[in-house]
C-alpha cells in the first residue's frame, strides 16, 4: 500500500512537471499498475487538486489590495490617455503634413540613386566589354596590315580571356562565330603567300646558286692561296694539284672571303638580298598556333618536291654551251641552299632525313643527266670547263653538308670521255702538222735559230754541235711540233685531273695513262695513215723513220716532264712507263714496209710497160727501154738514199739498213716479177730470139746488182736475187740439157737454182713457137734432130716433175 502511494505520488510529480502532450506514457502506467490501483491515483489526483487550489487561495488572498489599488490607478490613468490620443492625433496629423515633401524628395532621392546605380552597373558592364571591343579592333587592324601571326594571338586572347567575361551579350556571340572565320581567312591568305614564296624562290634559286658557288669558289682560292704560303713558309716545292683543304660551310652570308677584303670589292649579294623568306617562317607559325602544322610541312614537302623535278629537268640544248651547266647547277645549288636554310632556321618543317632522301633523288638524276648530256659534248675545252663546274657545284653542296663522292666518281668517268675529245683533237692537230711538213731536215743558220729549235725539243748531238753554220737538224719541222702538242696534250690533261682531290701518285699515274693512249692510239694512228697516203714518196717515208725515231729517243724527257709537273719520283714510287718505244717501232717497220712496197710498185709500173716480141727470131743487141729506165729509176732513188744527211752514226745506220733492205727487197721483186713474166700462162710461146733478148735485160739487172747501188753488201749478195733468172735463162742458152739432168739433184750442180716444172713450162713454150718455124722445114735433118732432143727432154722433166710429186 505505501508503495503504491509512492508511485502515486511520483507519477503525479512527473505529470506536473512536464509538458501536457507527453504525459500519455505516464497515464499509460497508471491503469498498467496494479487493479483498484486506477481509483487510489484519482484519489490521489483529487487530494493533490485541492492543496493546490488552497495554495492559489492563499495566494489571490495575499495579492488582493494590490490588484485593488492598480484598478483605481488604472482609472485615473484613462482621462489623461484621451487627452494625450487627442495630442497624438493631432501631432500625427500635423507630421503627415510636414512629410508629404520629404516624401516627394526621398522619391526623388531613390530614383536618382536607382539611376546613379544603373548608370554605375553600366560603366562596370562597359569597362568589361571595352577591352574586348579593342582587342577586336586591334585584330581587325592586324589583319588589314597583315600581321597575321599576332592577330592568332589577338584571337587567342580574346577567346581564353576577354569574351569569356561578356558572353551574354550578342555582339560577343556575333565575335565568337566571326573567329573560325578569320582563321580559315588567315589560313588562305598565308597559303597564298607561301605559293608567292615557293614562285619567288624558284625564279630566283639561280641567282641564290650562283651566290653560294662564286662564294665556295672564293673560298677555295684563299683556301688554296693560303696552302701554297704556308707550302713556302715551309720550304715546300710542291704543285698543288692533290690533297684536300677541309672546307667550311658556305652559309649564305656576308662571310668574309679575300675579295671583301679588299676595300673595293663589291659585296656579293645573299640570299635575303634576293628572298624575303619571312612567309615561310609566317606560315609555319600560323598553321602550328592553329595546330595545323603537320598539313602546312606535308603541303611545303610537297611542292618542293615538285620544284625539284623542274629544277633536275634540263634543257636539252644544255650540252651545247657552259652557260647551259652553269644555269642548271646554280638552279641545284640555289634549291638546297634554300632547303638547308630552312632546316636550320626552322623547327621540324624540313628535317635532315628529308633533305638526304631529296638529296639522293636528286643525286641519282643529276649524275644520270650528266651522263647522258656530257657524251654529247666533243669540245674539250667544253668537257673542261663542264668539269670544273661539277667539282665547284659539288665542294658547294658538300660545304653544306651533302655526300658528294659519287659525283666525283662520275667526274672518272667524265675524265675518260674527256681524254677521247682530247684524242680527237690531238688527231686533227697531229694531221694538220704532217700535212704542213716538208719531209726535210731543219736548217738553222744561226745560233739563234738552233736555240730556238733546241728549246721546243729536246735534241743532243755533239757532232753536229761541232760543225759550223749554217747546218741542218736531222729531223724535220714536224718533231718540235709534234713534241711540243705531246707536252701540250699532258697539259690540258692535267687541267681535268686538279680539284679531283687525289694524290699526286694517282694524277701521275692518269696522266701518263693519258699519255700512252695519245702515243699509242692517236699519234700512231696519223703516222700509219700518214705514210699510207699516196703522195708520200721514199724519201718522205725515210725521213719518217729518221723523226720517229727521235720521237722515240724524246719519250724519256716527257717522262721526266710529267715526274716535275707531278712531284713524283720515278725512283720512290712505281709509276707507269710511257710506250713511245713500241709506237715509234710499229711506225718505223710500218713506213720500212712502206718503202719496200712502195719501190715494188714501182718495179710494176715499169714492169707493164715492157712490149717483148716473144717470136722475134733475132734479139735487138741491146736491153729493152723500159729496163733500162727502171734501173735508172732504182739508182737515181738509192742514191737519194746514200745522200741523205746522217751527222749521226745511229741515222747513219739506220739509213743504211732500210737503203739496203729496200735495194735487196727491189732486186727480188724484180726478179720474181722478170720470172713470172716468162711463166705467163697467158704467153703460149717463146721464140730462142725472145730469150737471148730477155737474157739481155737480165744482164743489166746484174750489171745493176754488182754495182752496189747501196754501199754495205758484201760480194755478190745482191746479185743471188737473180740466181733463178740466171740460171734458168744459161740453161737454155746454153742448151745444156744434158749437164741438167745429169746433175739434177746434186748440191754442185751447176743449175741447182732451175726447178723442173720452171724448165718444162719455158721450154714447152719454146716447143710449140719451134713446131711453128719449122712447119716447111721438117725434112731439115737438123731441125728434126732438135725437135726430138726437145720432145726427150720435154719426156724427162715430165718424169722428174711427177716424181717430185709423187715424193711430196
């Protein structure tokens, strides 16, 4: 029970001490309590109800005079609150008076500061948009003075910064469509002036290759002015044909050379003298800020590329002058210069793989142009100076950093077809001296003329040294000249191979190839023709021989003169021989065969002029006419032979031995030729008159043999070469038939010369002209006995000429 009260008491605590709409779970644990338990709570409720009612009595009790004497203040109060609404209405009345002008004025006020705040809002709009309207002013302004490179970065200024602050209003939206257009705008009008760009430099990449070679040739003169000073600083004798100076790049710049040195050399004129090469570099710029700069290098390859087929496209009368090579190297030259400035002032627009693979593009063309236009050239000095072009355009171009090495392969190839032009001209040269000489000995009358002559030709000969003047030289015009064109052709061959950069063994060795080809193919070829031709006489072909040979003995000297031009020793170095020795050899047997063929002509001619009656029963008592001027002929020549001038004993010699080989040739041919004559088979029969009369002209050939027409036989060698003839013709005059065939065969036969079948024909011959005399007088007992001898001995050398040919 007193819990129960406890709890009571507690749950009424709690309900009075919190808020009315919580006291649900509190209530809830009232009827959840223990039965009857809900009646003693009421009870509880009410007892507590009623203390608290005694208590709010007690305390109205104990308030009660107080609220009393408020009422009656209260009441007092009231006539002095009417009074003072009257007062207050009255002063509110008079306010609202007095403020209807204030009023006026706030309006006022307020609308001037919404005013001052639009204005305000304004200027702060207008200081944003201002600047944008200048940046595209100044765009604008770029683009009329064509400042395109800026007005991109103008644009990019205003799309990343200023727009981006006023993009609510339209004209900033009018802006940002107008911009793509401008750019593609730009894009055009830089295109454009790169094709002005790629125009102009093709007009002038001439000009601009033309600068850069002048400017490598100058430079290579002071390198090679300054190699030969410090060759005599240093005592050096050296010809500087060889070695390699390392040469700088030629930029195209006002460089310094030895000219502009010189206060009064003109500048020489560079490449931005002649190309303003600002809209390449514009356009580059454009197109990578607007990121495009893969298209722009791919569209500039391009087109360079098509530049450079036109430039490596030659005229085709280029062969014909040196300006025409020079055009078409300077146009080269003038493209890469141009393509390796722009590599290096340029960033990935042309690389160095791309120059080296336009490069050998243009490599392989130019040699194979070269080829084909330098074997159209057949001027030497044409070739020459075509040479001297390639070795300035290649140091140029390799001044720049381009491989050259196969342009002076090319230049080996050059040189070959160089020397044959050289060859041909050399041919024409060497023909036109043998026309103009006379075949004769030089007379020089005085020390003066002789010093002349021994100063274009290496000649010695102290003999001739010792006698007086006036005296004559061995040897014709045509030596001097001939060694002097020799020397001439070493010279012009030498002028290829300098700037070849080659050692001087290699140039030493070319030359001397050079000069061999001369010798033997060139010079031989005009001798052979030479004494070949038909005017030429005996006397010309010996004085051939004499200046052959003197040629020959001079080949030593152009030898030597190479070796000092060279700075090669002969001794230190092997070097190639000069072949004079054979040349002059084969020219000398080949004019010797010339004099003995021309001599045996000769013979022929006077040989058809013999008119033999071959059935004259008696001969004339004396030697034919024609013999005789034939002997005559080959005296009156081997005497011109004797007498020629030999102040050497070596000519002398010489001389002598063709004079007697041609003198023993003359004789066998004449003989050969006499002996045919009788054994004609077109000449059916030989009267004993014919024979004695041809034994008469036989006896002079001897009577010329044993003469000796040409001093240096010994005996009667020379009258062997009418053996046959002499034996053959005593055989019949002699008719000794029967010593004949009874010494046939023997080695002391007395006819041992006579050939059985040369015997048979002769005197079958004789047989039928004795059948024909002896027609009417076959009863003569004498005739008829000569008759049968002759038919017995006809039998016999049958038998002997089958038996010769039954042993072979």
């Amino acid at each position: 029970m007193a819990e129960s009260l406890a709890e009571h008491e507690r749950i009424l605590q709690e309900i009075e001490s919190t808020d009315t709409a919580c006291v649900g779970p509190t209530l809830r644990s009232v009827y959840d309590d223990q039965p009857n338990a809900h009646q003693r709570f009421m009870e509880k409720l009410d007892a507590c109800i009623r203390n608290h009612d005694r208590e709010i009595e007690k305390m109205c009790n104990f308030h009660h005079q107080g609220f009393v004497d408020a009422i009656t203040e209260l009441l007092k109060v009231r006539a002095d609150a009417g009074k003072l609404k009257v007062q207050v209405t009255d002063t509110n009345r008079r306010l609202q008076d007095a403020g209807k002008e204030v009023i006026a004025q706030t309006e006022e006020i307020i609308r001037c500061r919404i005013q001052q705040r639009n204005i305000t809002t304004v200027v702060e709009k207008l200081q944003l948009c201002l600047p944008v309207l200048e940046m595209y002013s100044k765009l604008k302004e770029q683009m009329n003075v064509k400042r395109y490179y800026s007005a991109l970065k103008t644009m990019e200024q205003l799309e990343n910064t200023y727009l981006p602050r006023v993009s609510q209003y339209r004209f900033c939206q009018i802006m940002i469509e107008n911009l793509p257009k401008l750019r593609e705008e730009i894009k055009e009008i830089s295109m454009s002036d790169l094709k002005d760009f790629l125009e102009s430099i093709r007009k002038h990449s001439d000009k601009i290759g033309e600068t850069a070679m002048k400017q490598a040739q100058q430079q290579k003169t002071f390198n090679t002015v300054l190699q030969k000073q410090n060759n005599v600083n240093y005592g050096k004798n050296m010809y500087v044909i060889n070695g390699r100076v390392p040469e700088p790049k030629y930029e195209i710049t006002s460089k310094r050379t030895l000219e502009e040195e010189d206060e009064h050399e003109e500048e020489v004129l560079t490449a931005h003298d002649l190309v303003d090469f600002s809209p390449v570099y514009r356009c580059l710029h454009i197109y990578s800020v607007l990121g495009d700069g893969e298209t722009f290098e791919n569209y500039y390859r391009k087109q360079r590329r098509k530049q450079a087929r036109l430039v490596l496209q030659p005229q085709s009368s280029m062969h014909e002058t040196v300006e025409g090579y020079r055009r078409y190297f300077s146009q080269i030259v003038g493209f890469f210069v141009v393509e390796d400035h722009i590599l290096h002032v340029t960033q990935g627009l042309v690389t160095r793989a791309y120059t080296d693979e336009l490069w050998n593009m243009a490599l392989s063309k130019i040699i194979a142009v070269l080829r084909t236009h330098s074997s159209y050239c057949t001027d030497p000095d044409l070739v020459l100076e075509l040479k001297n072009l390639i070795v300035v355009f290649a140091d140029t171009l390799q001044g720049y950093g381009f491989p050259v090495n196969r342009l002076f392969d090319l230049l080996f190839e050059i040189r070959d077809q160089y020397n044959e032009t050289l060859l041909k001209k050399w041919t024409g040269l060497f023909r036109d001296i043998f026309e103009a000489d006379n075949y004769s000995p030089i007379p020089v009358a005085n020390e003066e003329e002789y010093k002349i002559v021994i100063s274009k030709f290496p000649f010695q000969d102290p003999e001739l040294d010792k006698q007086s003047f006036p005296k004559k030289l061995p040897m014709s015009q045509s030596v001097p000249q001939i060694y002097i064109q020799v020397k001439e052709f070493i010279y012009a061959s030498l002028k290829f191979s300098e700037s070849l950069h080659r050692s001087s063994t290699e140039i030493d060795d070319m030359l001397r190839k050079s000069t061999n080809l001369l010798l033997t193919r060139t010079l031989s070829s005009c001798l052979q023709n030479l004494i070949k031709k038909p005017h030429i006489g005996l006397t010309e072909l010996v004085q051939i021989i004499i200046n052959t040979t003197h040629l020959e003995q001079a080949c030593k000297y152009l030898e030597d003169f190479i070796t000092n031009i060279t700075n090669i020793s002969q001794e230190t170095v092997h070097t190639a021989r000069l072949y004079g020795l054979s040349t002059f050899k084969d020219a000398r047997h080949a004019a010797e065969g010339e004099i003995y063929t021309k001599l045996n002509q000769k013979i022929d001619e006077f040989i058809q002029l013999a008119d033999y009656d071959w059935t004259m029963s008696e001969p004339a008592g004396r030697a034919s006419g024609y013999l005789m001027d034939l002997i005559n002929f080959l005296r009156s020549t081997f005497q011109v032979f004797t007498h020629l001038p030999n102040n050497n004993n070596d000519h002398a010699a010489m001389s002598g031995k063709v004079a007697q080989t041609a003198c023993m040739s003359a004789c066998q041919h004449l003989s050969t030729t006499l002996m045919q004559m009788l054994l004609d088979s077109e000449l059916k029969q030989i009267s004993m008159g014919a024979v004695q009369q041809f034994n008469l002209d036989v006896i002079q050939c001897e009577l010329f043999a044993s003469s000796e027409p040409v001093p240096g036989f010994h005996g009667d060698t020379l009258q062997l070469a009418f053996i046959d003839l002499r034996q053959l013709l005593d055989l019949f005059m002699v008719w000794d038939w029967s010593t004949y065939l009874a010494d046939y065969g023997q080695p002391t036969s007395k006819y041992l010369r006579v050939n059985p079948s040369t015997a048979l024909t002769l005197l079958e011959k004789m047989k039928e002209t004795s059948k024909k005399n002896n027609i009417f007088a076959q009863f003569r007992k004498n005739d008829r006995d000569k008759q049968k001898l002759i038919e017995t001995v006809v039998k016999q050398l049958r038998s002997l000429v089958n038996g010769m040919s039954q042993h072979t």
